[in-house]
C-alpha cells in the first residue's frame, strides 16, 4: 500500500479504486473513511473526460477518502439503488448515507470543495 515507492512510470490510477455491485455494501457502505463513488460508464464522453480528474483525486486524497470508479454497464444494481439517472455522477458516502453529489463532467477545483469538508 505504500505510495513511496511510485516510481515514474506509475500512474496514480493506482490509487483509484474499483466497485462492484457485490462489494459495494462492504467496500462503501461500512467503509470506515468517506468514499467517493464515480458512476460512468465506457460509451460515455464526459465519463471519460472525468477519468484524469478522479485518478488525480484519488492520489491526493490517499487516505483521508477513498475514491473509486463504478461500471453502471456492469453494476446496474447499485447505480438503481442510489436513483443516478445521469452519468457522470459522483456520490460521496460517509457512514454508509450520501452526503453530497455532483451530476455531470465538474472541473477538479469545485470537487475539492465537495470533499475538503469530509477530509478530516
């Protein structure tokens, strides 16, 4: 787990974490930090345009929020359970509820502001 030992040609993808439906109540829901979910899927453009940004979050919020992307292609199931009908969205978790949201492609500086708050 150590981050220490990157070595240049890592990418901080490393650092983002990967749900499923089956893992979800386990990894997110009694996850002991906030967790912010990114729902996306493979056929959409500002998904993928999101993805830098998130990878880029997920490195400079190691261990303070753990930060994952979720297939809805894949994981129907839980992106039902939480309503997201539009994609991008990102939830945070914390203590297994929703606290905040974003719909949509968002710049990197106003996610910060989103999750500096749950930060500790």
């Amino acid at each position: 787990m150590a981050a220490e030992h990157m070595t240049a040609g890592h990418s901080a993808a490393s650092q983002t974490l990967h749900f499923t439906d089956g893992a979800f109540d386990q990894e997110v829901l009694n996850s002991e930090v906030p967790v912010l979910v990114d729902f996306w899927a493979p056929w959409c453009g500002p998904c993928k345009a999101m993805s830098p940004t998130v990878d880029a979050l997920a490195a400079e919020y190691a261990g303070k929020i753990k930060i994952g992307k979720m297939n809805t292609d894949e994981n129907p199931a839980t992106a039902m359970r939480f309503q997201v009908r539009g994609i991008p969205t990102l939830l945070l978790f914390k203590g297994g509820k929703v606290v905040d949201q974003r719909v949509g492609a968002w710049p990197k500086a106003e996610l910060k502001k989103m999750l500096d708050p749950h930060a500790g």
